[in-house]
C-alpha cells in the first residue's frame, strides 16, 4: 500500500496555483498577504492535515525560537516558591504574554550542569536576575553576546534594573541606631556560590553578588556614621528561606546573648529569625530588633503576627521593565533603570533594651 505523502508548503503553493512565499507568508508574515489569500491557504492547509512549518527548521532559518532565558542562583522550585521570584516573573510574564514569547527558566543550581547549559542555547536573549558574576553559564550567556538584561547586577555595558539597595540599607541601620542599637548582626543570603561563613563586617565582601555587596556597604555607611566598629558585627550567611533565617538567629543569639537587633537581608530570613528568637524565649521587638527587605507576603499567604520593619520593593516592575527593555527595545529607553525601594516601619522593631529608660 502506497503511503500517503505528506503536504509541505510547496505542494500547498502548488495545489492553489500561488507562490511559495505566499504560503510562508499566511503562515510567517500575514500582514504581508491578504486577508482572504490567507484564509483560503490555512483552510485547503487543515484538509490535508498540514499544521504549518515545522518549529526547528524555522528556528534554524531565522535565527530566532521566540523564548527568552531567565537565569537566576536558586533550585529551579525556588522560582515557585519565593514570593519576590514568584512576583519578578509575573511581571516578565505580563510583557511576553502580549509579545507572544515564551519564558525559559534557567537555575544556575542544577544537578545536569550539562542540561542547563542546553536550555541557554535555545533562546533568543536573557534577563540575568541577580546572579552571581563569575558562574560558568553567566559568562557563557554574556559571551553569546544576544541581547541581554541584567537585574540586581552590576554590568555597565548592558541595559540594567536595578534597586537603591545601598541607600535602603543604610536607611535601616540608621533606624535601628536611632533606637539605640548598638549590638547588630547581619544575616545574609551567600555572597558567592556555595558560601556559608561566618564573617564579620570588616571583612572583605566581593561584588560577586551585587545586592549582598551593595546593601553590606549601605550597613557599613550608617555604621561607620556612628562609630560603630565594623569587626564587632558579625555578618552570617545561610540560604534565603525561614530555615536558614530560624537556624541562623538561634546560633547568632545563643553566641551572642548581647545582641539586640538582627538586620536580614530579606523578608524570609527575618520571619525565620523572628520565630529563632521566639524558640529562645526572646519576644520582638521588646528583647530583640529584627528587619527584613523585600516587602513580600509570607508564603502560602499566611498572615504574619507582626508587620515587619522592611525595604519594600517592587519585584513586579522590575520583572516587568526588564522583559520590556529586551522585548521592546524601540520603544524604551535601555541604560541603568532604578526603580527606588521604600523603607517601612512595622512591628518588629524597637528601643534597645540597654537604652530604655535613658
């Protein structure tokens, strides 16, 4: 039995007595024919079960797949489960849903090092969110030279979004130096891959994160401003989640019972920090200060007992200024965009308790 041979754009062209690129065109280009020539192609198309040009040999032909990577430090399900990341994305989303691109998530933290790598072939650009400067597929996708957007990250040869960490974070050291903290700790998330250490505030800090070097030279600015000696605040890293921050503040406080503040570099350590402090009998803000950055709400939407002293930024228009800058390059200004973060008074922080009563 003869098999049926399958239709192709040119049996098509050939079956309506039209040119080939008229079929591409219905198909590729339809402004480029009319109205009622592209009807008639899709309709005599869909009777002989052609579904239109095969994806990969379009792709190789034009240079182009129609998805743009988004690489980030985390596990692929920290994307679903950090509500900055979780807000970040949707604002990339609502940019590519009306340019009709589609999103690749790239986690540089990947057990098949070979399968990322993959994933950052198949797209047509990236946005780089926060990711740590010398990582081999940061360099790798920078190499590619395709357009490219970084967030949280510091490349003045490329379109930027970024946030006033520095300032933000000065703002709340100078809050709690106002209170009349004078025993802080920072818990971080890691300055570098794979890091965990224990440091202190005199120690040097890379820009291999640009965010964790950022707002650690916002502590160091309002600290400096009180004469507060760098070496005497301990600086902490521990994966950004209530774990990490629960775990953290208990080790912080049962080596330092002096201490009266812990500044969390963001929401999530601190909520983690809070009930650390709570396990020790420590109630905030009476026996302890505690901040946040991020301005998010917990995840799973449960209501927090106390509103927490933070930096609240914008994780939505970043995402979304960033997809814009690379999907519509025309119509938006590229360069540095700041999108300037608030800080915020709440609940989990006040008077020291070595200044009460003074």
């Amino acid at each position: 039995m003869a098999r049926t041979k399958r239709a192709t754009l040119k049996s098509i062209a050939s079956d309506l007595g039209v040119t080939h690129t008229s079929v591409s065109n219905a198909y590729n280009n339809p402004a480029k024919v009319s109205k009622a020539l592209r009807d008639r192609i899709i309709a005599h198309a869909r009777s002989v079960n052609y579904e239109g040009p095969n994806p990969a040999a379009r792709s190789l032909r034009t240079g182009r797949c129609g998805a743009i990577g988004v690489l980030f430090n985390d596990p692929l399900s920290y994307a679903f489960t950090d509500p900055h990341d979780i807000a970040f994305l949707r604002g990339i989303s609502s940019v590519c849903e009306d340019e009709g691109a589609n999103i690749v998530l790239i986690p540089l933290q990947n057990k098949r090092p070979q399968q990322r790598d993959q994933l950052a072939a198949i797209v047509d650009g990236f946005i780089l969110n926060a990711p740590y400067r010398s990582h081999p597929t940061i360099r790798q996708a920078l190499a590619r030279e395709l357009p490219t957007v970084v967030v949280d990250f510091d490349a003045p040869a490329l379109s930027s979004v970024l946030t006033n960490d520095r300032a933000s974070m000065q703002a709340v050291v100078a809050h709690l130096l106002a209170l009349g903290h004078r025993h802080i700790a920072i818990v971080t998330f890691p300055r570098e891959e794979g890091a965990g250490d224990v440091r202190s505030l005199a120690d040097d800090f890379s820009d291999e994160s640009h965010v964790v070097h950022e707002r650690i030279e916002g502590c160091r600015a309002a600290l400096d401003a009180a004469g507060i000696a760098r070496a005497s605040v301990p600086v902490c890293e521990t994966p950004n989640s209530e774990d990490g921050g629960r775990r953290t503040a208990g080790w912080l406080l049962h080596r330092r019972p002096d201490l009266t503040a812990l500044v969390c570099f963001s929401d999530r350590l601190a909520h983690g920090a809070i009930a650390g402090a709570g396990a020790l009998g420590l109630a905030v803000p009476d026996a302890l200060s505690v901040t946040g950055f991020d301005g998010v709400e917990l995840p799973g939407g449960a209501p927090a007992a106390l509103r927490l002293t933070t930096v609240r930024q914008n994780a939505w228009e970043k995402g979304r200024r960033a997809a814009e800058i690379l999907l519509r390059p025309r119509d938006v200004d590229a360069g540095a965009v700041v999108i300037p973060a608030e800080f915020v008074v709440g609940d989990t922080t006040g008077p020291a308790r070595d200044a009460r009563g003074r």
